[in-house]
C-alpha cells in the first residue's frame, strides 16, 4: 500500500522542496483539490479498486480519464506545490 506522499511524487514532475506532514498535506489538498480529485488521489494511494471507484463516483472510463488528467495537472501546478510543500 503506497502512502499519499509517495503517490505525490508520483505524479508531480518536478518537486524542488520537501512536502508537509500527512495531516498538513491532507488539509491542503483538500483547499486545493475538488472533492472527487481528493477521493481519486486517495483511492490512488490506497491502491484501491478503481472499477469500484468510477461506480461510486459515477464516472465512465471517458470521464475517469479527464479527472485523471485535471488533477495530475493541479498537482504540478507552482501554486499547489507551494501549498504542499514546507
């Protein structure tokens, strides 16, 4: 099971600083983030079941995929690295 700071870097390209504590991170994401990205980063770092997932959410592969997208996106942003970074 990978940990939410280990799937952060993940998908953030370039990550020049440290990032916060679990709990700080969580909170700044969540200002950050809608909360279907937040739940889709979170089922990522649980490794969770995405196909469970997409029927909770109410996504069809087409829109998973741009979800997907919108949030790796917010995620390398420079505004969101500040905020979860120390």
């Amino acid at each position: 099971m990978a940990t939410l700071e280990e799937t952060l870097r993940t998908h953030i390209n370039k990550l020049v600083h440290p990032l916060k504590e679990e709990e700080e991170l969580k909170l700044a994401l969540k200002a950050k983030l809608t909360k279907k990205e937040l739940k889709l980063l979170q089922a990522w770092a649980d490794e969770a079941d995405l196909g469970a997932l997409k029927m909770k959410l109410k996504l069809d592969e087409t829109r998973y995929e741009v979800l997907s997208a919108k949030l790796i996106k917010k995620l390398n942003q420079e505004k969101t690295k500040q905020a979860i970074c120390l």
